[in-house]
C-alpha cells in the first residue's frame, strides 16, 4: 500500500476504498435520497446510483469528490465526535501525540477500523489543522494503510456533473433577480437600460451589498432559492444575512419527554430578515440527512462541530434588538451551505 502523499481527494477515495463495503451500503442505504431531498445533483445521483447498484469501489473510484466528501462525512460524523471528546482542550489543533492517543482510547471504547479510517481520511479532505497528523497515522500504523486506487478509471456520465451547471444557475439567478425588481414598486416599470456594459444600481446599496461581493478566495457568493410568500415578506439582501446569530429557536414538534419546552437557544444562521423578524436555518449539534456541516465552526468560536439544516424558520424577533451575533460567514463559506 502506498503512503498517503496525494492530494485529498485521492485519499478521500482510498480511504473509501478502505472502509468495509458492508459498513458504506448500511450507511447510504440510511439516507434519504428521494426526489423531494434537498441534495444537490452532483452528490444525490452517485449516492442514488451506490444504493441501487451496491458498487462501492466504482462508486470510490469514478464519483464526483463531492459525492465521496459527502459520503465520508456520514461515516465519519458519530466517531468525529467521540474524538473530538476525547482530545478535550485540544479539539481545535492537536499534536501528533495528542491525536494518536485520542485515535487510542475511541478505539478501546469500541470504534472500529472503519470509524478511524473515516475520521482521518474525512480531516484530510476537509483540510482540518490535523491533517498532515492524520497522514502520519494513516502511513504509520499497517492496520489503517489505504489501497491504491485504480489504474484505469471508468468514468460515467451518469456520476459527472454537467459542464453546463454553472451556466444554468446564473440564468436562474437573472430570473429571480429581474422577479424581484418587478416586485419592488415603480422602478420596476421603468423601460430596460440598452446597454449591459454598466448598469447603474436601481436602489441604494444595502450594508451587505457595500461590502465586497468576492471573498479572498475569489468566490462569489451565490443566492439562495426563496418562496414567493418568503420574498414577499423577507429581504434576502439584508444587512444581517450570512450572520450565524445565537436565538431561541422553535421546536418543530413536541418533545414527548419535556412538552412544555416549546424552543431552546441555539446559533442559527440568518438568510433574510424584515423590518419585525428574521428567517434563519437553525444550527444543531448532530446531523441528519436535511443538515450539511457547518465548515466554519472552528473560526466563528463554536465548541463542536455543527450542522446547518435546511429548513428555514421564522423568529419574531427585530434584526435591530440584542441579537447575539457570533460571526459572519464568507462568500465561500455561505456557497457550501447551499
């Protein structure tokens, strides 16, 4: 088995090819990949076509790294956490010791090869700051040596996103933009400039808006999909929008043990707001198949890591009032949560 020197993808897909494919089936067969599921495409077909075929070491080889990222973190998320336990004060940048012998104890608590392997393999493609302390692990202890890919990939059509995708979406993202104009008043009626070349802005800039649209990565953040009835309310261009805000969030159904508890403080991540209330996307501890993992954890101060759900909820509360603001995501942070 070659040592881990590769990029992260290639070791995302070696150590996929590692994990027993007894343990990947039972994991992808646990998700809910259903046409209403709010997966993108590029992720949802592979995994739809792993439960349907059982290929795990196509799937390893040929998918979109999306996909393998995705189905890394599913297998990696309950033993991440037990690890993360275990490092304690540590979490946030452990040494190579520190991290082995956390990697020691979770496994003498009964994790199994498999929960290692996921938690390295999934650190490396998430680029965590133990990740080079990943790799040493991976090439220094035989039992977790990741096989060598395939010479020759057989790549499907079917497992590789369309080129035109981007293309797609900024059309889509005209439409609704050129929907929201029409919607806000007189201006609307207003005859459309001849020239494309240097369209002068309509309405004053927003806070949000004067900041600058592209991050130090060069990315630039894209919009998030609303309901009619949620735009007709709601400003997606509001100052507060990409702050994760700490709220009392409502539950979405009846916690049989504690009924009379109706809500519980958690961070929430604000995607629009009004004059009297915010739309969030609630934040929790655990994960489930409506949730993507928050990457931005570790910066914004938060002890573990967390999970953005998509579904949206409304707080009833004014932006201006003592929301309690714990940061603000980036172009780029904000593109992986959509």
């Amino acid at each position: 088995m070659a040592p881990t020197t590769g990029n992260a993808a290639e070791t995302s897909r070696r150590g996929l090819l590692k994990i027993s494919e007894s343990t990947i089936l039972t994991a992808v067969d646990g998700l809910d990949l259903r046409g209403h599921a709010k997966i993108s495409a590029v992720v949802g077909i592979p995994l739809r076509n792993l439960q349907q075929r059982r290929e795990v070491a196509t799937f390893a080889a040929t998918a979109p790294i999306a996909a393998v990222t995705a189905m890394l973190e599913v297998l990696a998320m309950a033993p991440l956490e037990r690890v993360i336990a275990a490092l304690g004060e540590h979490a946030d940048t452990p040494n190579f010791e520190q991290l082995s012998e956390a990697i020691d104890t979770v496994s003498r608590d009964g994790a199994t090869i498999d929960d290692v392997v996921a938690v390295l393999t999934f650190a490396i493609a998430e680029e965590f700051p133990a990740a080079p302390h990943c790799r040493r692990l991976l090439d220094e202890r035989a039992e977790l040596g990741l096989p060598d890919l395939p010479d020759v990939v057989v790549t499907s059509t079917l497992l590789v996103p369309k080129e035109t995708a981007p293309e797609i979406k900024e059309q889509r993202r005209r439409r609704r933009e050129e929907e929201k104009k029409r919607k806000r008043g007189p201006t609307s009626q207003r005859p459309p400039r001849p020239t494309k070349i240097k369209p002068s802005p309509k309405v004053r800039p927003t806070q949000s808006e004067t900041r600058s649209v592209v991050d130090e990565s060069g990315e630039r953040r894209r919009p998030m999909i609303f309901t009619p009835a949620e735009l007709d309310r709601f400003d997606p261009e509001h100052a507060l929008v990409g702050t994760v805000v700490i709220a009392e969030v409502p539950f979405g159904a009846t916690d049989p043990s504690v009924p009379e508890q109706k809500s519980k403080e958690r961070p929430a991540l604000v995607v629009a707001a009004s004059a009297d209330a915010v739309l969030v996307r609630p934040i929790y501890s655990s994960g489930a198949s409506t949730r993507n993992v928050l990457r931005a954890w570790r910066r914004l101060g938060l002890d573990h890591v967390c999970y953005v759900d998509d579904i949206r909820v409304v707080l009833n509360v004014a932006p201006n009032e003592s929301l309690e603001r714990v940061g603000r995501l980036t172009d780029m942070e904000w593109n992986a949560q959509l």
